[in-house]
C-alpha cells in the first residue's frame, strides 16, 4: 500500500486599500481618479463614459494644486506596506500549527494605484491554492471593502467560494474595541489629559456613507449604514466606560462627499460646532474607521480641527503601527487561512 504523498498548500495575505499617489503629479493622479470614478462613483451617480475623463483630469488638477500648495504628501502606501510587513513578521513569529502543513506569503495591493488589486489576484490564481485578502477599512460597503469582493468574483468566478475569503466583520470585534480603546488613551497627551479649565471632546472620525439617493430613496448599493452607526456606538460606550475617559462626550464625525444624493449628517464640521457653541475648552479628534492614515483623515479632517479654533485641540493619528494592532490582525488572518484550509479539505474528500 503506498501512503498518499500530502502536497503543501500555498497560500497569499493581500493586505489591500484604495491608495493614493505617492509622488504627487498631475500624470500620476489621472488613473488614479478615473479608477475611482468608474469603480466607486458610477455606483451611485450615472457618468457617462466620456465625461469621465473630463472629471478625473479636474480632480487630479484640483487634487495636485491643493496638495502641492499645501505641501501635502500622501503617506498611505507607505503606511500600509511597513503594516504588510508588520503582519507577516508576526504571522511568522506566531508559532500557529498551520505554519508547519502550509506557506504563507504577505502582499500588498490597491483598489486604485499600482500594484492593482484586480492585476494581482489574476496572477495569484495560478500561483497559489488560496488567498485571503484583508482590506485595512474595519466598516464595509459597496464603496470600501465591497470593491475587494468584487474583484475577487470578477477573477476567481465560480471558484470565488473555495479558493479566497475576504476578512470582514472586523468592527463587531471585541478585540478590536479593546485595543482602539488602549491605543487612543495611550496617544492622549499631557496637555489633553491634564486639563482642568472645561470640558474635553472627543471625535470619532469615519468615512460617511449614502442614506438616501437622488430621488429621497434608500441606495440601491449596500452602504454599511447600519453598521457604521452600531460601530460608533459600541466604539462610544467603550470609551465613556473605561476609568481612563477623560471625555464628556464623544460625537461620531463623517467624511462625506457631495455628489449621489443625501449623506450621513453626523460630520466632522457639526461635531465641531457643537463642541464649540457648548463651551468645550478642547477637542481630540482620532479616526477609527480608517487602520491607515490618508489624506482624507491627516489632511483634510485634521486640518478642519486644527482650524477649527479650540484653545486646546489633539489629532490623534490612525492606529497605524501599533504593535497590539499587528498582532490582532495576524490572529484574524490565521483563523481565516485555517476556515479556507479545512473548507479545502472538505472540498477534496467530495472530489477526490
């Protein structure tokens, strides 16, 4: 009787996000745009295709004399490879029994800059038994972690179920709520927390989302709305229950964008003019929807804080590389790999 020879499983991470141009040109930011435009706008607001072009070449013009006069860089691809890197050290350092019967390869990839996420997964197929994608946005919806999904059914098709499976959920967390509250109260600074004149605020900034389209109607595409207010919610009752608050309240602040309809009205600018008209004497503000800074939470939500004229005022940046963070998120890329490797199993002992 001769002993079936087992064959070692190959696996691939793509650690993915939207990314953004890291040398600031108008060249380099025309595809990035029109990406966007074709793959996130369309899905809410009709472009015909010739228009486009016409407004991704506006919002790069925008984008780069903006930028470029506010001596601004975008530090997110940067980000999100030193945490590609930090992932794959503790998947390695891990000591998890998977490590000895499969190999695991950690990669990065975007929805809008090179390396392409659609590009990758394609060559990934062949390459590997399975892929577990982990976009690096806790909340999803049609316009963040969806893209991911997308992709994966445009390449893999059919096989979609039994070859990749795409991290999610990571906002129901425990952990996750555990950890925001540790790093966030560990960023605090002195002046914040020592702070004896007024009331300290607190900000939770997030990506807004669509409530109701065009016509008064509820979006035709899943929004995460739901989900993006039990997130604040729990992320709120954490934080105003842990004996480190500091804070007399905390206000969820969306980043909202201005075309498809109504958006969520909870924002960063009402967040601020409430703390203001209610006598607040400072202001923290940290974006928990995002695990990497990008222009929208460093640049444009910061720079309404800082503007916004509090004599006491803190921007506290994304969780980023906070080793706590790392470790979480190799134990949720190993539980994953682990369902897709016994799903495997069970596929092949169907049809062997």
């Amino acid at each position: 009787m001769v002993d079936r020879v087992v064959k070692r499983r190959k696996y691939a991470v793509v650690v993915t996000t939207y990314g953004e141009v890291e040398k600031l040109t108008v060249r380099n930011l025309w595809p990035s745009s029109r990406r966007i435009l074709k793959v996130v706008t369309r899905q809410i607001v009709k472009i015909p295709t010739a228009m486009i072009y016409f407004i991704a070449d506006y919002r790069s013009t925008k984008h780069y004399i903006n930028w470029k006069l506010n001596r601004y860089r975008s530090g997110l691809l940067a980000i999100n490879r030193s945490q590609k890197n930090r992932l794959a050290g503790f998947i390695a350092e891990s000591g998890s029994p998977f490590l000895a019967e499969a190999d695991v390869t950690v990669i990065d990839a975007y929805y809008f800059v090179p390396p392409y996420l659609d590009d990758m997964l394609q060559e990934l197929q062949h390459e590997y038994d399975g892929v577990v994608v982990v976009p690096m946005i806790p909340v999803e919806s049609s316009f963040s972690c969806g893209i991911a999904c997308q992709m994966v059914i445009d390449v893999y098709s059919d096989s979609a179920f039994a070859k990749v499976k795409v991290l999610s959920k990571l906002w129901k967390d425990d952990r996750l709520h555990r950890l925001y509250c540790d790093y966030l109260f560990g960023q605090i600074s002195e002046a914040v927390r020592h702070e004896k004149r007024g009331k300290i605020g607190l900000i939770l900034a997030i990506h807004g989302t669509l409530v109701k389209d065009r016509r008064g109607n509820p979006p035709k595409v899943f929004t995460g709305l739901e989900e993006t207010l039990a997130f604040f919610e729990v992320m709120k009752r954490k934080i105003m229950d842990d004996p480190r608050n500091i804070f007399s309240d905390v206000r969820q602040g969306c980043m909202n964008h201005s075309t498809g309809g109504e958006w969520t009205s909870d924002t960063i600018e009402k967040a601020l003019e409430e703390f203001k008209r209610e006598g607040y004497e400072g202001v923290v503000m940290f974006p928990y929807g995002f695990f990497a800074d990008n222009s929208e939470t460093e640049y444009d939500a910061c720079n309404k804080l800082v503007t916004a004229g509090f004599p006491l005022f803190q921007y506290v940046r994304c969780i980023n590389d906070f080793p706590a963070f790392g470790h979480w998120l190799a134990e949720r890329v190993l539980d994953e790999l682990q369902v897709l490797s016994k799903l495997q199993d069970a596929f092949e002992t169907l049809h062997p």
